[in-house]
C-alpha cells in the first residue's frame, strides 16, 4: 500500500481522504487500545484498503458525508467494521475533516502570501532611490521613495502572514473523539489521533468542538480574507488613479492579461488586470462579511456557516487576488522622470520649507507654515513652478505673513540658494532622518528584515507542511500491520 502523496502547495485531499484516514488512525488505535476484537481487525483493515483503493479509480465513488462512506464500508469488510464507529459522530469526524482541509489551504493561502510579499520586497529594493509622489485624501502631499512606499504595504501584510499563522494555531486543534456534545463512554485516545492526523494537539473541550470552534474559525478566516484585501484593494486603487492622467508615472506594462484595447476608443488602454483584481478584492470582503453574518444570532450547534465550501471560496479566492496581485507588481513601469517631474510641477515639498525654517531658524512652525501655505497660494494663482518662483517674492510673503500674525521675526532668513535647495524633493527623501524613513540607511534596515521575515515565513511553511505530512505516513506505515 502506498503512502500519502506527498503534501505540497498543489495538494487538495478532499473529505473522502480524510474520512478515510481517520478511519485508518481509529483501527489502528482502538486495536492497540483494545477497544477493537484483534481478530476482526485485518477483516475490517483489508476492507478499509478496498474503499479507499477503488476511490483512486477514474470516476469512483468518493462519498464526503460518513452516511454514504459507511456503506461502502460495510459493502467491503461487512457490519463488522461499524465497529470503528465506536465513540464516534459524524459531527466530530466531519468538523475533523473540515479542519484539515482548510488547514491544508491556509498553507497555500501562506504561500502564496509569501510569494506575493516577496516579489513586494523585491520591486522596492529595485527602487530604493526612485522619488514619487505620495498621495493623501487623493492630492499629492509629500514626495518619497517608491521602495518605502512598498515596504509600508509589505508591513501591511508581514502583519496579515502573522494573522495567519496565529489563525492557524486555533485551526491545528483535532477534535475527533469529541462526539457531538460532551464526549463518549469510550475511552478514546485523542491525543494519538490528533498526532496520526498532523494536527499539533485537540480542542481541549468536548463541547467547544463542534458547537463554538467550529462556529468561530470560519468567521476569524474571514477576518484575515478581508485584511489582505483591503490591502489589494488599497494598492489597485493607487495605481490605478494614474490611468486617468495623460501621462501617468505608473502603469502596467501594455498587452496579455494586464491591458486591453477599448472596442470603440483606439486610444485607450484599459487596465484589465487592475480591474479584475479589485473586484476579486471586493468579492473577497462581501465573502469574509458573510461568515459573521451567517453565524451571527444563532444557537450553538447549527450549521450555518460551518459548511466547508463557503469557507474554501474564501480561502482560495483571496489566494488567486495574491496571485494577481503578483502578476500587477511583475507588470508594474514605473518612470522615475515623469514622478520626479509631477513633483516638480508641484508644491510636495512646501512642508519642507517650514520644517527647515522652525528646525534651523527657530521660527514657530504655524508662521513657517503659514508662510509656506501662503507662497503655495501665489504660486498655483500665477502658475509658477517650485523651481522657477523668485526668492525677491519669497522674502516679500515672508515679510508679510510676519505682519499679519503679528510675529516680530525679521528679514526672511534663508538666502536664495537654501530656498531653492529645500524644494528639491530628492534632497527631501536622502535627508530624512527618522527611524523607518525612506533614507537609504533605514531602506537597507528594512529591506534586510523583510528579507528576514521571508525566510522565516517559508520555515514555518515547511515545518507545517513536514509535520502533517510525517503524521500521515507514519499513520499509512502502522495501518499497513494491521492487513
């Protein structure tokens, strides 16, 4: 008999799978255990073998609720094997099967999140030094590094892949051998089923199983579904407010999956990627919603929101917007030129003027940055650029803003040369100095913890995947004995 396939990213065992082991680990067990006759276990092992064999062929069988596994059971191995049944409940060993299945998923879903992450991480190393406009309330507000912009979103979700093994520490939980309510007279051993199955250890109360863990996980999944794609969402929404521009700084690179050609306007080209995995973003929090909503106001035990498909359309469904999400970051061209020229056109770096002149010159910063407000003013009535406006009109607002809140502050005191130098916002974004800033000492900081994260992220991922899959194969080892 051969072993379970190997667990990787691509692995889907369904509920007849894990009917069947749990129905291989409860022979194995209550034969060592005595709670099965020795001399009816090979009878209901060889039957067991057969159930689980002709479910491999093409268009066999593979029944997901234990009414309909039983019978093939008894078909097989006669009433005896309904012996196995001892001490158990379709609604302990269907919870059992749910749990591991999603567990299963939630691994590709931390995958996919550390792929997706990783090419994050990457993009902003490649534009550590790339100046952009940030935006905020949908104006222009301060220039930075394009790479710091996407490690705030890589911070964003090293919290979700936290959320998400935190998630699954409450998930790892077998509650086989709980029954329905309160447990069995049968002395069952838990603690060896959760281990044949690869669950780390058992839901503790008998009672929380089935009617209150079960009720709860689906709603936690769709907590942390939601966060990663308010987070897509976000990102989508940034670039793609460019596409109405003429000549936008970012896009998508034109052609395949990413854009289309309209059918009525030659000109335009349609951000098809972008829009697409918005609205899978959208889809994803109506989805995370309605666990709650389904399992809000009822009485424990009801099945609601438990059923296991709504809650893998959650789980796979924010899996593919990360994956676009990946492709997006993949298609991304970026030009430096037309950012710093937005910059430029722009009074981004008017803070700054107010900064320096409180920092340097003691200037409260409300009348530094009145003055700044003020020359912003002018500047935008006259349509002056930053790097074009005259310092002789600097020193008369600056005189004039000093008489109108009343502050005895003297000449302005930046000479020509400074005044211009601060309005410079690729100076801006190399001068920061505040721990996490876009400098390049605090970019090559980040960029190396990030990485480190990534590395542990993908640890974590292989202990799981390692420990449910040596659980399994020591299971498929000891049932072999009993043949």
């Amino acid at each position: 008999m051969s072993s379970p396939a190997a667990l990787s990213a691509t692995t889907r065992h369904d509920n007849f799978f894990w009917l069947g082991e749990i129905n291989k680990a409860t022979a194995v067990i209550n034969a060592d255990e005595g709670l099965l006759d020795r001399a009816i276990v090979p009878q209901i092992a060889r039957g067991l073998h057969k159930v689980l064999q002709d479910g491999q062929e093409p268009g066999a069988k593979r029944p997901k609720l234990v009414i309909k596994f039983e019978p093939l059971l008894i078909a097989a191995a006669g009433l005896e094997a309904t012996l196995l049944h001892a001490g158990r409940s379709s609604q302990d060993m269907l919870a059992t099967v749910r749990f591991a299945i999603l567990r299963e998923a939630t691994l590709r879903l931390a995958e996919q999140l550390r792929e997706t992450t990783a090419c994050m991480v990457q993009l902003a190393e490649d534009h550590t030094a790339t100046v952009v406009p940030n935006y905020t309330n949908g104006v222009a507000a301060q220039p930075n590094s394009y790479g710091h912009y996407l490690l705030g979103h890589v911070a964003g979700l090293e919290r979700d892949a936290q959320r998400l093994r935190e998630f699954y520490i409450r998930l790892d939980r077998s509650p086989m051998g709980t029954t329905v309510l309160n447990g069995t007279s049968w002395p069952l051993n838990r603690d060896r089923m959760a281990a044949y199955l690869g669950f780390a250890t058992t839901v503790d109360n008998a009672y929380d199983a089935a009617q209150i863990l079960a009720t709860e996980i689906p709603v936690e999944l769709g907590a942390l579904a939601m966060s990663i794609a308010l987070h897509a969402g976000a990102f989508i929404q940034d670039v793609m407010v460019q596409y109405a521009q003429p000549r936008p700084w970012i896009l998508l690179e034109e052609g395949g999956d990413n854009t289309y050609v309209s059918s009525a306007m030659p000109q335009k080209r349609n951000p098809g990627l972008l829009n697409r995995t918005r609205s899978q973003a959208s889809q994803i929090v109506t989805l995370g919603i309605g666990r709650a909503i389904q399992a809000h106001n009822i009485p424990p035990g009801m099945g609601d929101n438990n059923r296991g498909p709504e809650s893998f359309e959650v789980v796979d469904g924010v899996s593919q917007v990360l994956a676009d999400w990946k492709q997006i970051l993949q298609a991304l061209v970026i030009n430096p030129d037309r950012a710093l020229e937005e910059l430029n056109n722009d009074w981004t770096a008017s803070q700054e003027v107010a900064d320096v002149l409180m920092r340097q010159y003691k200037l409260p910063f409300r009348v530094g940055h009145h003055f700044s407000s003020e020359v912003v003013s002018y500047a935008k009535a006259h349509n002056i650029r930053p790097s074009d406006f005259s310092y002789v009109d600097a020193q008369r607002i600056y005189a004039q803003t000093l008489n109108d809140m009343e502050f005895a502050g003297g000449q302005f005191p930046m000479t020509e040369e400074e005044f211009h130098a601060t309005l410079d916002p690729v100076a801006i974004v190399r001068n920061r100095v505040t721990a996490g800033g876009p400098q390049p000492s605090e970019m090559s900081r980040m960029l190396t913890a990030a990485k480190q994260t990534l590395r542990d992220q993908l640890e974590w991922i292989k202990a799981r995947r390692g420990f449910i899959q040596d659980s399994l194969t020591r299971l498929s080892t000891d049932f072999e004995q009993l043949l």
